[in-house]
C-alpha cells in the first residue's frame, strides 16, 4: 500500500466518524476505489479481508 493510498485510508476513517449512513459509508469508499460496486475490496486492497 502506497502513502497515497493510506493518505485516502485516513481520510476515509476520519469521514466515517461522523454520522454517516452505511450507504454514504459505501459510497465513499467505492469512491475512493477501496470497494467495487459488490462490496469487495478492490485488489490493492485484497489484504485488508484478512484483517
């Protein structure tokens, strides 16, 4: 995972503090290509299902 991508990471976690619905949550992060449109994790993400 790259600074950039952990960057987004962050940013992600500080978003889904807030009152976020688990649709805007899923939104956000298909937006930011760490979901595809199933709910997955993308490839560079794939180590983050071990977790």
């Amino acid at each position: 995972m790259s600074e950039k991508d952990l960057k987004i990471l962050i940013a992600l976690a500080k978003e889904l503090e807030k009152d976020l619905t688990k649709e805007e949550a899923l939104k956000s992060l298909i937006a930011a290509g760490i979901l595809d449109e199933g709910g997955n994790y993308t490839s560079p993400y794939k180590e983050l299902e071990k977790a």
